[in-house]
C-alpha cells in the first residue's frame, strides 16, 4: 500500500515494529514502532508515559516525511 | 538408525493458543507436535522428529536476536540431520521466522534446512537463501504441502541432488543448473510462439526478473502547511465494524470521517484485524492509529492539518493484489483532496 501511495505522488512514511518487512514492501521512509498489537502505545506505562512516547514516534514520522532520502531509510527512534 | 530431524513450529500449531499467545518465547518439546507429525508419518521410519521447538510468532519478530540465539544453541545441541520448519502458509510473523532462523542454523551451524510457505508470505522474500516449499495461502493445505515437504526434506537428509523447483515443489530459488534439453532450442522458442499467438498457456525458460520499486517523493519543506493523512492496515474501524471489512483476506478498505474527532475513543472504535491480540487496541484505538497526537500536533501549528478522512483495512492474509488496489483507489482520492503525505500504520 504504502508503495501505491508513493507511486500516486505523495510521500509517506511506514511506522511498523517488523522493519524488515516494511523493507520487503518496498516502503522509502521506515520509523521503527514498539510492538506488533501497538505500534504506537505501550500498555505497561502510565497513559500519560504512553502519550509520550507516541508523541515521540509521531514527531519522528513527521521528520522523515520532511527529511529527503535517495533510498530506502530507516529512521531509528 | 534413522535421520534426525528438529522442527519449529509457532504457537498456534502447538496448540498453545492463538494471537493472545503470540508473545510466548521458544521452549523446546520432546518428539513432534502438531503438524510435526504428518512428517513424521510421512518419513515411515526412515526419519523422525526428535524435538520440537515451539515459538510465539509476535516474539521472535519481536525478539529476534534472543530468539534465534536461544534456539540455535538447542539445535547445536541436538545436531539434527536436518531443521525443518512451518509450514507458514500465509502466516506472515511465522514465514518470517520460519525463513529467518532456517536462514541462521544453515549459515551458522551449516545443518542442511527447509521450510514451506504461501509464495506472497513476507518471508519468502528469503527464497535465494533458503530452500522453501510453496503452498497453499491457508491451513487447509496442509495435506498437500506435508507429501512434497517430507519428500524433499529425505533428499536432503540422503544428500540427493535436486531436481529443478517445479519438478520438486520448491520456490524458485534462482539457481541455475546445466542440462540437456530434449528438444533443441529453436523448436521450444517456435512451440512457445505458437501457444502464444493461440491464446495457450506456455511458460517461459527465462523470466524476467520484477523490480518493483517505487523511487521516493520529495521530502515536505514546511510541515505547518502540510495536510498529513492518516492510514492503517491495523484494521482501525468505527465500533461494529459498519463496512464488515473482514478479518483476515479483506476483500475493501474503509474510509471513515474524523474531522471533529481530536481522539478515537474505545466506545466508538476498535479494531477489526484477526492476525493480532486485539485487547490493546480496542483498549485505546490511538495505539494504532494515533489520532490523538495529530491532533495534538495540528492545534499547536506543527502540521497544518489532519486530513478529513483515514483510510484503512485489515492487513492480515490480504493478498499483495487486493492492497495494491486499495491504496491505488484510495491514493487518487488523496491526491484529489490535495493531501501532502501519509502516515501508514501496520500491526
């Protein structure tokens, strides 16, 4: 999918915690997430802790989108 | 004596448990397990499986460092004949961790491998490196898939040579080996040209290899301008599911309006994905689709703003055709509406 929405001319990033399959897909922009049934949050913290992080990661995607990249990249936390 | 055979299974076909399960680490079991004993039955004596390694599908794509390390020091161990696991079918965690740690026990302990999977599975991505057997896209072909398993896996064990990968049900693996045709060349290129021109099925003795990469776009330059969308295959829906996008082999995606909503609450969604342990994001749908941060974000002028509408589907078990459809359709109508960039989520 992310391929398609890459091919219509918008630039998208993948945040997913399986990194090497985002690479298998052909995604440019990869932003490693916490864990496969939540990517985004972490039930073990407090909601505000878990807000954070999310926090985190979403400013990290938006990096990627606003940062220019020749190849497929990777964008570690 | 008879070869000696380990085999890695996930947790599912253990019987352990389902996507609740999926988290559980490697522990070794005596004899075969579940679908260990098609093989076993199938070998009649000649070999059998000595261990069974069972791990939860979620911890090794998670875990994967401890995980192999943990069940390669098991199989140095046991010196088997041969490790031979799944088979995955479509199953894309397992597929991976099939591929993966075949990958590692023939590289670091250099034990002959072999592994069975559903040819759009993740993890076939590995075919060059591990010799895998193609099969059904589910569970009911296991059947089939056990036979061809079990037969290629004695030849192996024996040190036989292979035969080519449609003669021996493996995926192509890109090796090429030299042999005489029966007829020569110009009649098979004639022949094929024919079958062509008639409209009759022929297959190709060189096919092309498919690079499907799509180059990447242009990076944002100021993000306080941009219309960011967002889109999932983690099944994010309204509470009820109201398109019945199925759980696993979804056939559409959803298209769902959220411009006055600053956080997806659990009573008004949920996820309608089957391929992971749903608790947490029915919990708060935000883990998987973070609306709320967005949101967050648009208020205070970073982004200029979240798209109207998210689109998503249930990624698990879908076929490589129907997602391309999917984000093909729905990409138009992003770029119609004048969207900047996306941000896909996946489980």
């Amino acid at each position: 999918m992310v391929k398609e929405i890459e091919r219509a001319g918008i630039p998208v990033v993948h945040m997913c915690t399986v990194t090497p399959i985002s690479m298998t897909v052909g995604a440019n922009r990869i932003v490693p997430t916490i864990a496969i049934p939540h990517p985004l949050g972490n039930p073990a913290l407090s909601p505000e802790e878990e807000k954070t992080i999310r926090r985190k990661l979403v400013s990290r995607a938006l990096e990627a989108l606003s940062t220019e990249v020749e190849d497929q990249t990777i964008f570690e936390a | 004596m008879s070869y000696r055979v380990l085999h890695y299974i996930n947790q599912f076909f253990a019987q352990i448990g389902g996507e609740e399960m999926a988290h559980v680490p490697p522990e070794l079991r005596e004899g075969f397990v579940g679908p260990g004993m098609a093989l076993h039955t199938a070998w009649n004596g000649e070999a059998e499986i000595v261990k069974t390694v069972v791990c939860g599908d979620s911890y090794f794509a998670e875990h994967e460092k401890e995980a192999k390390a943990q069940i390669l020091e098991w199989v140095k161990a046991e010196k088997p004949d041969l490790f031979i696991a799944g088979p995955a079918f479509n199953a894309g965690r397992y597929g991976y961790a099939c591929a993966n740690i075949c990958q590692a026990v023939q590289e670091e302990l250099g034990i002959p491998v072999l592994t069975g999977m559903y040819e759009e599975n993740p993890g076939a991505d590995l075919r060059t490196r591990v010799l895998m057997v193609s099969t059904a896209n589910s569970a009911a072909g296991m059947r089939k898939a056990a036979p061809v398993m079990a037969k290629l896996a004695l030849k192996l064990m024996r040190g036989e040579a292979l035969g080519a990968s449609c003669e021996d049900g493996y995926m192509n693996n890109g090796v090429r080996v030299n042999f005489f045709e029966k007829e020569r060349g110009a009649k098979r290129a004639v022949d094929m040209l024919v079958n062509k021109l008639n409209g009759k099925p022929f297959t190709t003795e060189y096919p092309m290899p498919s690079f499907d990469r799509v180059p990447p776009n242009k990076a944002i330059q100021d993000l306080s301008k941009a219309t960011i969308a967002l889109c999932t295959s983690g099944g994010i829906v309204p509470k009820g599911n109201p398109d019945h996008i199925e759980s696993s082999s979804a056939s559409h995606y959803g298209e769902y309006h959220i411009a006055e909503i600053d956080h997806l609450t659990s009573d008004k969604y949920e996820t309608a994905h089957g391929g992971y342990d749903p608790v947490y994001a029915n919990q708060d749908p935000n883990r998987v689709l973070p609306v709320d941060v967005m949101r967050e974000f648009e208020k205070a002028g970073k982004i200029g703003k979240l798209h109207d509408f998210f689109y998503t589907t249930v990624g698990n078990g879908t076929a490589v055709a129907s997602a391309k459809g999917f984000a093909a359709d729905y990409a138009k109508k992003l770029v119609a509406a004048g969207v900047d960039a996306v941000i896909m989520t996946s489980t």
